[in-house]
C-alpha cells in the first residue's frame, strides 16, 4: 500500500512538473496594446536599420556583392556546437519568404523570437540582442524589407541535435537569459555614446559574436565584447573592449576601419567581418562615430585571448 501510495505521488509530481513545463515555456508575444501602437513604419529610416543589422551576412547569398546583397533568399549553413542553423527567406516573396507576415508578426519575431504560428525561434536568429531595439525601428525595418525584391526560393531545414531539436525547451532559455535591458551600465554617458551603444547592442548585435557564451549559449555580459570562438570554428573572434585588440586605436581609426576595412596598420579586414564592415560602410558617419565612442566607453577588460 505504502509503495502504491509512493508510485501515485510520483505520477502526481510528474504530471504537475510536466503542465508546469508547458505553461513556464509558452511563447509569448508582445502585448496586445504594444502590437496596437506599432507605427506604419518609415522605409527609408529602415534602410538604415538594415545596415546597422547587417541582414544580407545572413539571409543573403554568401559573397553577395551590390544589389544582390538586397536578395534575401537565406540558405547559408551555420554550423555550431548546438548543430547547423540555416537562415530563412526573409524576402518579402509571399510563397517562400515573409511576404505573408503582417506587421505584428514581423515584431514578435523580432522582439519576442516568435513566429507567426506561436513557435518559438531559436536564438541563433540574434533577437537576445534585437529585443533592446524601439518598436519604430522594428517597424522601420518592416517597411524597408518589404521594398525588396521577393525570392522565390525555400532553404533548406535547420539540422539540430537532441534535445536542442526540442523546440520547446527554448522557452526555458528565453526564462534564464533574455533580457531587454542594456549589457553594460552606461547611465549618465553622452548622448553620443548612448546612441551607439543602442546601435550597437541591439540592431548591430555585436555582442553576438565578441562575447563569450556560457554553457547554454546564452552571452556572458560579465566579459561583454572580450572576444569568443569564431562560430565558423576557426580561430578567434577579438575582444573589441578599451582593453583588448583595439585598445590603441582611435575613434577615427575605428570609423575609418567602420568604413574601408582597414585598420590602423592598413591590415584589411577577413573573414565574416568583411561582410558586416561591408554594411556598417552603409552608415552614415554620425553613426559610425557613436558605435566607435561607444566601443571607447564600454568596460575594459584585458587578458582575453586574441586571434
């Protein structure tokens, strides 16, 4: 009797832990008032979002140069630990991309990493940084990709190793480590460096790959910009503090880096840092000038290792 009692109690908790499980990892979206004050969205300003994004590193052909950079067809491999993502047509093509997405969907997608059918996306998709942005850029951002032209291509399936193929389980990440708040404490800084920090932690998400990841994969904000593995699983990506690989250079050098791919010993940039300098070459200088005060301001932090 004892042990029937103890065997009930057993399926009792497991059947709690499991509807717990369901409900605490639940997508949700943005609230209801939030998706009803969403502006129409100004293309132009989105433009600009697009490039301090860098979108096409992703969702574009690899190599893509000019006006094919504009074709957002998806399909790159990205191979991690967690397995290969593959980026999705985000062209505004209604059958293969995003051209049936409205408004509302393209921003919990973007602010919440929701999709339109309720699904969690998963975080290789870099909205841990875009859930910083203002709801009138993501809207800017939605009017702009719609100018672009539709492709009529589906890419290939994610391939993701157990249990990280449990698409569930993100909701548990998404409890832990997302978070809308700056990375760093810069309270009272100019208004210059606040912009480029905005710039740079949300729609530029540099973070993403300068800085070390713990065991789930979330980014360690306690070593912000101090460097990590290169996700292509070469090298190193360098730690870009006041303390780190450009520690020596100037705001004019890091804008002049930002916008011919040069750095102060006229070594070219390599990699897949060609393909973002390639889109911060878009910015305008204003822009460029805070993103560079910001990476000035941000805590030094020496010791890491470098490529």
């Amino acid at each position: 009797m004892r042990l029937k009692r103890l065997l009930g109690g057993l399926v009792v908790l497991g059947v709690v832990g499991a509807i717990g499980f369901w409900v605490a990892t639940m997508p949700r979206g943005l609230p209801a008032a939030t998706l009803a004050a969403l502006p129409a969205g100004d293309a132009a300003r989105g433009e600009t979002v697009f490039w301090v994004g860098g979108c096409s590193s992703c969702h574009a052909t690899p190599g893509a140069k000019g006006d094919a950079r504009l074709a957002l067809g998806g399909g790159r491999r990205l191979v991690t630990e967690f397995g290969t993502f593959v980026p999705p047509n985000i062209s505004p093509d209604r059958d293969h991309g995003i051209g049936g997405w409205s408004a509302a969907d393209f921003a919990n997608a973007m602010l919440r990493g929701v999709d339109p059918a309720g699904r969690h996306l998963y975080p290789a998709f870099p909205y841990a940084s875009y859930t910083r942005m203002k709801l009138e850029d993501v809207a800017d951002l939605w009017a702009y990709l719609r100018t672009l032209p539709p492709v009529a291509a589906t890419p290939g399936p994610s391939e993701l190793r157990f249990p990280y193929a449990v698409r569930r389980g993100v909701g548990l990440w998404k409890l832990a480590f997302l978070r809308d708040g700056p990375a760093v404490s810069l309270a009272g800084a100019d208004p210059v460096v606040l912009r480029g920090q905005y710039l740079a932690e949300g729609p530029g998400h540099c973070g993403e790959c300068h800085t070390p990841r713990n065991l789930a994969g979330a980014m360690d904000t306690g070593r912000w910009l101090a460097g990590a593995p290169n996700p292509e699983g070469r090298g190193r990506v360098p730690n870009i503090t006041p303390g780190g690989k450009v520690k020596d250079w100037s705001i004019e050098d890091l804008v002049y880096f930002f916008q011919t791919g040069f750095d102060p010993g006229f070594d070219a940039v390599a990699g897949s840092m060609v393909e973002v300098q390639e889109s911060l070459a878009m910015l305008d200088d204003a822009d460029l000038q805070a993103i560079a005060a910001y990476l000035h301001a941000v805590p030094a932090i020496a010791g890491a290792p470098q490529p």
